[in-house]
C-alpha cells in the first residue's frame, strides 16, 4: 500500500482504504499463487477479516495447488492499543505505520471476525515450535481450512 499510494490519512484520505486496497490485493493473490504453483511454501500476512474473505483466500491457494492453513493470533484489546501506540510514535518514519486512536482500534476490531469451531484453524499460543509442529501433522477439523 505504501509504495503505491503513500502514508493512509496523510497521502490519501483515511476512508479511501478498502478501494485502494483491492487492487493491491490482487497482486498479493497473484503472487501467491505463482509461488504455490512453483511448489513454495508461502505466508499471507493479512487481517481476513471474515470467514467469507478467509474462504476466498483458502480457494485462491487451492486453486494454485496449495494446501491453506488458517492460524489465528488472539491478541487482548490492550495488547493491541500498546502495540499501536509504539507504531503511532514511529508513524512519520515508519512507511508500514498507520497512526490512528484507540477509538479507531475499537472500530476496526468490531469488524472482525475471529474463526468459530466450524471454520478449521490453528490457535497461535506464542510458542513457534507448536505451530510447526502442528503444521507438520496432517490437519483436523480445528487445524486448518
């Protein structure tokens, strides 16, 4: 987002996110299906939001012959205003820093939507080795799409 359109709310206006967003996502879908269609491994790092936006993007790795594995990292409210204040102090020089409040925080977190029991996902507990671990098991229903 930042090298194609600059800092949110200061090069262009903080509601214009989601229509500047999608071609950029599009790219990011791309390329990860190039790298599954050439047998790498791959890491999406994004917010999938919703079960369907997840869905699309489990579809998208299929499609490419990749197998999805959707983790999710629960963070406490204050966890994430701490992390978001450190980022706001850096937010001039830091071109992945969006500055915004913790009423922007509560907003957007009102907005997601955690994975339920139906929807196959791994629980990230902090430790690297469990995921590993986990991922190099074949997946149940609670451990990946």
């Amino acid at each position: 987002m930042f090298r194609r359109y600059g800092h949110y709310g200061r090069d262009f206006p903080r509601g214009e996110f989601r229509v500047r967003e999608a071609p950029v996502l599009k790219d990011v879908a791309r390329e990860l299906q190039e790298h599954l269609e050439n047998k790498r491994d791959v890491v999406v790092d994004h917010g999938f939001w919703t079960q369907e936006e997840r869905d699309q993007w489990a579809q998208a790795a299929r499609e490419a012959g990749g197998v999805p594995v959707l983790i999710y990292l629960p963070v406490p409210h204050e966890v994430r205003w701490d992390r978001i204040r450190e980022r706001n102090a850096d937010a001039l020089v830091d071109a992945n820093s969006i500055e915004f409040s913790e009423q922007d925080l509560r907003r957007f977190a009102g907005r997601f939507h955690p994975p339920t029991t139906d929807e196959p996902h791994l629980v990230y507990d902090g430790d690297p080795a469990h995921a590993l671990d986990a991922l190099a098991r074949p997946l149940g229903k609670d451990e990946g799409p």
